[in-house]
C-alpha cells in the first residue's frame, strides 16, 4: 500500500498537487465541495485562462507585492516554462499574448479545465465531489486526516491543503480555509479583496457604462496624498470603474477607506500631452470648430460618450460658441481633462474580487516544501496562503507552483 494522501480543494493548486503526489505512487484522494473540479478555473482570463506570464523568474517575484519572496523557491523548481511544457505534453499548447500574459492556443479554460482532469485520471487519483471539508484532524501536531461537513471521517498519512481564498465565493473559495487553519493555531494575516472593481460617488458614472479607455493614467489619492500611479486601460461600469489599472490599484483602497480622508482616483486622460502641449492642441481644435457650440467641439478629442460629461463638469456653458471661450476657460478645461476626478466609496467586495489579499503568514510554511510548520504532515498551496499578485497570470503560477511542490514533497 502507498502513502494515503488527501487533497482538499479541487482548484488550480489541488489538481496539480494530487497529480504530481499521485505521480510519486502515493495512493491519493482529492474532496472538492462543488460537484465539479476547477469551477473558478473556467472563469480565468474571461474564459480563456491566462495561466501564466512568460517573464523572468526575478519579474514573477516581484508581481507579488507582500510577499513575492516566500515564492522564490516554487518558482524556481516549477517555473513558468515548465508550466508550458507540462500543459504542452497534455496536449494545451500555449502561446503569449501583449504584457506577456500566457493564453492556451485554444483560448479554451474549458480545455485548461479538462487537460488537469485528465492528468488526474491518468495517475488513478480518486475524486469525491460534492465533500465539504470541516475540520482537520490531528494527533499531537500530526494531521491524521479531515472530517467532512456530513461528519465522515477520511484517515491519510499527508493532507494537502488547497481549499483558495475568499475571493468569489461562488466558485466555493468562500475562506472555509482560514477558519479551519486558525481554530489549529495558525496565523492568518488579514484578509481582503484585491483586484476588485471600484464603487464611486458620481451617478453620472452609469451614463458611461461599458466606455474602455486605452492609455490613461490612473492616480490614487488619500487627502490629496499620491497613494498609487498606473498606465494603461480603464473601464467604467454601472457603479463606478474596472479594468486592469484600476484593479491593481485596488489592492490597496480597503486599507485606504479605512483610513482618514477622501480617497479619489483621477484620471489623465490625455498623458501623452503636458498641460502645454493639451492646451495648444485644444487652441487648434476650437479654431477648427470656431463656429460650433462648445458642446459640439471636442468630438477630435474625447471618445463620444465622455463628451456629454466632460461638458457638465467642465466651467464652459455648452452651448457657448466656440470663438467666445477664454483662455482662462480654455485652461480650466485642460485641468479638467488632465485631473477627472472620482471619489472612491468602496469595492465590490470579495463577491467580485479576482483575489484575496491576505491568508495564512507564510513564515509559518516551509517554502521549500509547502509543509506547515505547526503541523506536520500538513501541506498548504494556493490562494489560502498569504499570496496575491497583480494581473496578467501570476496568481495562477503561484497556484500551480505551489500545488506541485506540495505534491512532490508529500513522499519524504
Ligand atoms: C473571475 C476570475 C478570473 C481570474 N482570472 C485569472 C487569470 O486569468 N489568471 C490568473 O493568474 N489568475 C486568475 N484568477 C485568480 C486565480 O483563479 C486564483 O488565484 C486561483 O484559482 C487560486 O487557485 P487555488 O487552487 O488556490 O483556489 P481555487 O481555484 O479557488 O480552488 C479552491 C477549491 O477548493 C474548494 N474548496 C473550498 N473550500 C473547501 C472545503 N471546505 N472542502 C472541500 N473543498 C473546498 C473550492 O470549491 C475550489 O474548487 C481569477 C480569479 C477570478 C475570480
């Protein structure tokens, strides 16, 4: 008889993590609550996984803010190309795509989906859906096993432990796993959403639901204070702003709202003109546009569904014709375009965050092996643990790293 081997979690970490054990001849059993594997797998990269990024070892580090270097060693021994070399030999072929960000050729999280399915099966792990795990069982500071929400006891010589984190609890990572990790004295640095859309104060931010914009620059402040800059696309929403430089600006705002202060972002929505070069190309535009309604005026400039708002916020009466604006007018315009303005008032919380920022303190697991340091036989990979990163497939690595250290380390 092999070595007894649970996994609970049937996520990116769990089914690596049971596929490698299973690879090393341990006799392994994988408990996922949901009555499928990888549901929040299916959702990655809108559907299409980004299941890597096809940078530099040193670059994978240093896109996990807090602790990028607990990784250091999962990285190394199960990088990003061998990521792309295991998915490859299990017939997903990847390619790259612009920020380096790592897609399937296929476009297919369904195939990422199948392709861990698969690996499972090849190497006779034994999957139980629909089994909610409740407790860890331990004798002294050895884990023994895990009981079930239904109370059924599972004995194993080695638990690897991979239940996520709290971020969209629909898939089934609703935090189950800190409770069970602090009630057997871990410690689990506070937990909170990141790369999570943004709320705001402005109702006229509805009226532009669905408007992306390309190359802008994004400026947290708290009380006028510079908290974060970023460079690149931005989405506005029903109730206030997405896309990806305003979810990494996110992983900061719930420590922000807490403190005093209003918290705002403003946008530069021409970062490529200083103010002087804006107002010159504004001059241009209004000679071009002398006999129209200021209103009807910046159509060169602004995508058309800004217009109405910029023209609302903006000093300049609408309809005021062209040739009569002042320079002052025409200043405080350039302003305007350079600093909109939004006032942050909360996240979408961990119902819409892509991530948990927080977990299990990773000075307290071997990272070298992914073990508990408190309880011996005890594994832990994935987003239970206190690591998050930014976008563009890093949290996936961190995943799938984890998972196979853990994996592989269960049979010393
Ligand atoms: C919408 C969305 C899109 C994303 N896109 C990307 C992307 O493109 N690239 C990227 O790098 N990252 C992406 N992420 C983040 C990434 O998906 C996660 O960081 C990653 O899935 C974490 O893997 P995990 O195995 O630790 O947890 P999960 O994938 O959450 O898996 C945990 C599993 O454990 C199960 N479980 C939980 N509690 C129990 C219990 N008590 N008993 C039994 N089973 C339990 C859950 O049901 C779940 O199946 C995205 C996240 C979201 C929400």
């Amino acid at each position: 008889m092999g070595l007894k081997v649970l996994v609970v979690g049937g996520g990116a970490a769990g089914m690596m993590a049971a596929g490698v054990a299973a690879q090393q001849e341990a006799e392994v059993l994988l408990l996922e609550k949901n009555a499928q594997l990888g549901k929040k797998l299916l959702l990655t990269g809108k559907g299409r996984c980004n299941l890597t990024n096809d940078c530099e070892i040193e670059e994978l580090i240093a896109n996990f803010p807090d602790t990028g270097a607990f990784l250091y060693s999962a990285f190394y021994t199960f990088s990003n190309q061998r990521l792309r070399r295991f998915f490859a030999q299990l017939g997903v072929p990847t390619k790259v795509e612009r920020g380096g960000r790592v897609f399937p050729e296929s476009n297919s999280a369904r195939q990422v989906v199948a392709a861990l399915k698969k690996f499972l099966q090849d190497h006779q792990v034994k999957i139980n859906l629909n089994t909610a795990v409740d407790k860890l069982l331990l004798a002294g500071n050895r884990i023994e096993g895990v009981q079930a929400s239904s109370g059924k006891q599972y004995l194993a010589d080695r638990v690897i432990f991979t239940p996520g984190g709290a971020a969209y609890p629909s898939t089934g990572s609703a935090g189950d796993g800190y409770r069970i990790l602090e009630e057997l004295g871990h410690t689990i640095q506070s937990v909170q959403p990141s790369l999570v859309p943004l709320e705001v104060q402005e109702g006229w931010v509805q009226k532009l639901q669905g408007l992306t914009l390309k190359n802008v620059e994004a400026r947290l402040y708290l009380a006028e204070q510079l908290k974060g800059t970023e460079f690149g696309e931005l989405l506005f929403t029903h109730f206030g702003l997405s896309g990806p430089i305003i979810l990494t600006l996110s992983r900061q705002v719930e420590d922000l709202l807490a403190a005093q202060g209003l918290l705002t972002i403003e946008i530069d929505l021409k970062p490529a003109l200083d103010h002087h070069k804006l107002d010159a190309r504004l001059k241009r535009d209004f000679q071009k546009y002398s006999r129209k309604q200021f209103k009807n005026s910046l159509g060169d400039l602004l995508p058309s569904k800004l217009i109405p708002i910029i023209v609302e916020l903006a000093v300049i009466p609408a309809t005021k014709v062209v040739n009569q604006i002042t320079k002052e007018e025409r200043y405080s315009l350039v302003e305007l375009l350079k600093s909109f303005s939004l006032t942050i008032t909360g996240t979408r919380g961990f119902r819409k965050a892509i991530v948990t920022k927080g977990g299990v303190d990773t000075d307290e697991i071997d990272p070298a092996t992914m073990e508990s340091k408190l309880i011996k036989g005890l594994f832990l990979a994935g987003e239970v643990i206190d690591i998050d990163a930014y976008t563009g497939g890093y949290n996936l690595q961190a995943a799938f790293s984890t998972g196979y250290v853990a994996g592989s380390s269960v049979i010393n």
